[in-house]
C-alpha cells in the first residue's frame, strides 16, 4: 500500500470551497493514468477513461476537510470562527491549528474556548460547549493579525498522520481515504467496456454540493462514491449501533441518510465480493450522507451505492481506519471495474421491474 500518498493526501489542507492543495496532488496522481483531465467552475477534478460503450460509471470520492473560516477579527486580534462541517465541540477542547495567511503558508493557533479558566471558576460551567464560542490566539500583535490574516481564511485542524497499530490515524481521513481508493483502484483498472469518469469533488461537508453538479454533467448510468462510515466499536456504544467494525472489511452501503443503495448493485457488489474473497461488511447508517446521494437524485437519476472505509472518531483529529479495511475497498471497486471490462456486468441488469 502506498502510505506515502495515504499521508501526503490527509496533511494537506483544504476546507469546502478551498480544496486546491488536496486537488494538486489527485491531478499528480490521475495524469499518469489518463490524459482527459479537467476541471469544473465548483472545483470538480475529473478523469475519464473512455470505453466501447457510452455507457457512463461516475466514482465520486470528496476532497474536502471539516474546518473553519475567519469570520470576524476582534480588537484583541484574536480570531473568531465559521465553521465548514459537522463538529462535535466536544472533541474540539486543547486543540491546535493552522491558519492561513494572506500572502501564503501557515500560522499556528490555539484553539480556545471563551469561557473563565478552571481556576477561576467558582461554580460548575453546566452548560455545554457552543461552537461559536471557540476562538483562536495566534499570539500574535493585533497589528500583525491585520497584517496577516482576512475574512474567509481557511483555518484547519493541526495534526499530522501516523500509523497506529494495525492502521493510520490522521485528521482528515474523512475523506482522503476515499481519494486514496479511487487513485489506487483506478491503477489497477484495464481498459473498462464502460466509459469510466473518476470525479475528486468538492464541498461535500456542506451539502454534496460539488458531486450534484459533477453529476448533472456526467449523467452516469452508475454512480459509486467513496466515503468513510461510523465504526462504533469502541467503549460507550452499543453492538447494534456499531453501523461498521475496524478490520471487517469494506462496507457495502445498503442505506444511509442521502440513499437508499440500488439493490442490485448491492446484490453485484456482494456476489462479487463473496467471490473474490474480499472482506465486506453491510452497512446501514441512520444519519448522514455520502455523495451517493447526489449521484442518485442527478438528472433522471441513476444506479447508486456508496463504498465505505470503516471508521472509529470521524469528524475529530483522531480518525482510525485499518489498512486492510482500506486495501479491501480498493480491491473490490478494481474487481467491479474489471468485471464490467469483461461484459460480466451490464448496465441493464439494474433495470427495476415495472
């Protein structure tokens, strides 16, 4: 497996609506694999790999990160902050950050909370933490914040990539993962009966709003997207609400908040699946979303699944995957590619009876 890019893809940073770092290295990567690479007014990369048949399979895999923007520098200089994504602010207590200065490069914060210190309190803070209480001191002048920084600069979690155990842990995996598996899976990929369009989409967290449109123009006949998944299997949940486990395998989505999978492409991605050997697990998550969703609903819609990368702590700095689960999603999009190279798989066998 191919760490080096695993990691470069989650050290870069890039909130929804500034994901140009992650998209440099994705065009790195693609350009050696096709030559038809271009990219949209939403920031949309895509790579298409013609095949005999006009027949389109979208895969849709997200760059961006959750983050922040500066919306408001106060007269302290201290930096206060809208945030891009789903955060739980509990998970945002100690943390550090890098925030972007106006002429480039970084500059390294302290995430805080506007609240007394510890020391001071004379009774328990009972309320809960509110996002829009964290602010950030760069200790810096307020004269060089001025300086420095403007509204609308991206400001990201702080934490580098590290291989943990029987996996990687990192900030933004959610999801540079899924990057990462369409990259490899499209190497392993020959020449496809069907025209292939691999698509790194933007702004995600906010709304699938990048795959909506990168859909409405590919109108596919299958849309598959990559993306992480809860994995509860840690202490303080229940087995029925685990959605996923560390080292089962890729997840096979049946439904989450955004799609309802086509069954028979979870039927094919099974079968397939089963054949090869390949660990999968079927997922079912109650909330969120998934690019799936947009490639579903685009146009006069399409076959839809997502491909998930099991994943415990998403959306804080510390999020786990196990490589096999990562190599096992990898393998089993390869495998679905190279079976609809050879015609095992059509595009009419997702025809719904009347």
């Amino acid at each position: 497996m191919n760490t080096s890019l695993l990691q470069e893809l989650c050290e870069a940073r890039g909130v929804p609506g500034q994901e140009e770092a992650v998209r440099r290295i994705v065009r790195r990567e693609l350009n050696s694999l096709t030559d038809e690479l271009r990219v949209d007014p939403m920031g949309n990369l895509y790579a298409t790999f013609p095949g005999a048949s006009d027949a389109k399979i979208m895969i849709a895999a997200h760059m961006d990160e959750i983050g922040f923007i500066i919306k408001h520098i106060d007269d302290k200089g201290f930096l206060r902050l809208q945030t891009l994504g789903g955060f739980d602010p509990r998970q945002l207590f100690a943390q550090r950050v890098l925030v972007s200065k106006i002429e480039g490069g970084t500059v390294p914060g302290v995430l805080c909370y506007a609240t007394k210190p510890t020391h001071l309190m004379t009774t328990p803070d009972k309320e809960g933490p509110q996002l829009d209480q964290f602010f950030v001191d760069t200790g810096l002048t307020l004269e060089e914040v001025k300086n420095s920084f403007e509204i609308g600069g991206m400001v990201t979690l702080d934490r580098g990539f590290t291989c943990c155990g029987q996996g990687f842990a990192a900030k933004s995996l959610d999801n540079r993962v899924g990057v990462f598996v369409m990259i490899e899976a499209l190497r392993k990929m020959s020449k496809c009966q069907f025209t292939v369009v691999a698509v790194a989409t933007t702004q995600e967290e906010i709304g699938l709003r990048g795959a909506t449109t990168a859909a409405y123009q590919v109108r596919p006949e299958v849309g598959i997207a990559l993306d992480t998944t809860i994995a509860a299997d840690y202490p303080g949940g229940t087995p029925e609400g685990q959605v996923t486990t560390l080292g089962g395998g890729v997840g096979i989505k049946i439904m989450d908040g955004s799609l309802i999978s086509h069954p028979r492409l979870v039927k094919q991605m099974r079968e397939i699946a089963r054949h090869h050997d390949l660990p999968h697990q079927m997922e079912i998550l109650p909330r969120g979303g998934t690019d799936g969703g947009a490639l579903q609903r685009s146009g006069a819609g399409c076959a839809g699944i997502t491909l998930s990368i099991p994943t415990r702590y998403i959306h804080t700095v510390n999020e786990l995957v196990y490589a096999s689960d990562v190599q096992a999603a990898i393998d089993l999009l390869a495998c679905y590619l190279n079976q609809a190279e050879t015609g095992q798989i059509e595009t009419a066998e997702l025809q719904l009876e009347e």
